[in-house]
C-alpha cells in the first residue's frame, strides 16, 4: 500500500483512475478598445476554453443572442465549441486564458459561464497584473494553472458530465488514435487482442462512434489549435495533422465548422 503523511492507506495512481489533464495554450493581458485592437469578432469559435478577466467595463461577448459585459467583479469562462461574438466600447486590459482539457471538462456543452467568484476574481487580477508587465516566469505559469483548474472546479456540477472509465482497450486504442494519425482498424484491433469486427462493436458502445469518426474529430481539432496559437501555413498544418494536403483538411475542415481553415485562422485572431 501506499500512505499519505497521516498514514491513512490510498490506491496507487493506474490507468484505470482518472488522470485530470491540463494545458495551457496561451495567456496574456492586452490593451483593447482602441482603434488599432478593437476585440471586434464575429461567431468566432474554438475546441479549447476561454477564461476573461477586463480590469474596466466596456468589453462585451455575445454567445446565443445573450450579450454580457465583462466588468472587473466577474470573471467569463466560454467552454469548447462555443460561438461567440464580442466587441468594444471602452479602452480597458483584457486577461485571457486560452487552456484545453481532458474527460470530463472537454465534454461540457457549448455555454458561457459568468462567474462572480471573488478568489478567481483576484486570481485573475493580480496574474494580468503580473502577465502585463511580461513577468512570465514559471510561477505565473504554474498559478495560471491553478487558475484555470479552479475555474473548472467551479462549474455548477450539473453542466459537467459524469465521468465514465472507458474499457481499457478502448481507452489505449484512443490514446494510440491521439497521437497516430493514420492507423487502420485491423492494426488497432490487433493491438488490443480483439478481432476487427469485436473491436469496432466495443468501441463504437464505449464512445458512441466510430475509430474513424473519432480520429477526423481530434485532427481537426489539432489544427484549430495549430491555426490558433502557430505560425505554420495551412499547408504544413495539413501534413502535421494526417491529411494528404490542404485541399483535403479544408473539405473535413468546413464540413466540420461551416468555415474554411483560412477563414477561421482570420475570424479567431
């Protein structure tokens, strides 16, 4: 067994236990309302969360015909997928955290959350303070962390869903679909020690759809991130995420989101 400092026995940390997974993609504090940044976007979207924080009245964020105005006593967290529009009408700093997340946060339904928590209200201040004046070291780094993770925590428990364990041969042929991004049905089954046919019925009844299905969902969603937060042309994105060239991510790309990669690259910048 393994003790904690009060002794008291705990289960070692396995495959099968939930591993909470975070990463921080971008986070910075910029001056908008201006003339040259006026935060204007339109139904802009991403497969990542949002975390803002506004020193000043005069930002506002649109999600579902709903337009609130971020103020300095709130903080507004925009969950994967979420549609939104914003714009300006005030020169204020905006803090932001752009963060993506494991089971089961990246399952939660597209919906802004408007949080008037007073310790993640300060949180956020004193990191964009700190983000403002370019001091990123690791320990704003790792307090962004904790920001983001303590956002999550305090979601209403009805908004994130039940964590379910998938079956472990499904959960290791996931990860394998995670990182490879052109592997057959036969070659994952055969991993796992199943036939094809057993194989593609158990992970359908796990994940609710196919090796495929899931594998197009996550490559696209690495190149919305790459699209966001890189400088790679559409071309090389194309290759890094397993499609044969940009023609090819650009169909899967628009059948996906409604929006062309080059036109989303334009409408989330």
């Amino acid at each position: 067994d393994v003790y904690d400092c009060n002794m008291n026995p705990k289960r070692e940390i396995t495959d099968e236990l939930f591993q909470p997974e975070l990463k921080i993609l971008t986070c910075a504090c910029v001056k908008l309302g201006t003339a040259s940044i006026p935060w204007k976007q339109r139904e802009a979207c991403g497969p990542y969360w949002r975390l803002y924080w506004n020193d000043a009245p005069g930002g506002h964020v649109m999600v579902d015909g709903k337009e609130i105005e971020l103020k300095p006593d709130r903080i507004v967290l925009l969950s994967p997928g979420t549609v939104y529009s914003t714009r300006t009408t005030a020169e204020f700093y905006h803090f932001y955290v752009h963060f993506s997340t494991g089971r089961p946060f990246n399952e939660v339904a597209p919906h802004m959350f408007i949080m008037p928590n007073p310790h993640l209200v300060k949180a956020s201040a004193m990191l964009g303070e700190q983000v403002k004046r370019e001091n990123l070291d690791y320990r704003a780094i790792m307090r962004t962390q904790i920001l983001a993770s303590e956002a999550l925590l305090a979601l209403p428990s009805d908004r994130v869903p039940h964590l379910t364990l998938y079956d472990p041969r499904i959960a290791r042929a996931m990860e394998e679909l995670n990182w490879q991004k052109n592997i057959g049905n036969p070659e994952l089954a055969a991993m796992v020690q199943m036939s094809t046919n057993g194989f593609l019925r158990l992970f359908k009844a796990e994940t609710g759809t196919s090796p495929q299905a899931y594998s197009l969902r996550k490559r696209l969603e690495d190149a919305c991130i790459m699209l966001d937060f890189s400088n790679s042309s559409i071309d090389e994105i194309a290759v890094e995420t397993g499609f044969c060239d940009r023609y090819h991510l650009s169909r899967a790309f628009k059948q996906e989101y409604g929006i062309t990669p080059a036109r989303y690259r334009q409408v989330t910048s």
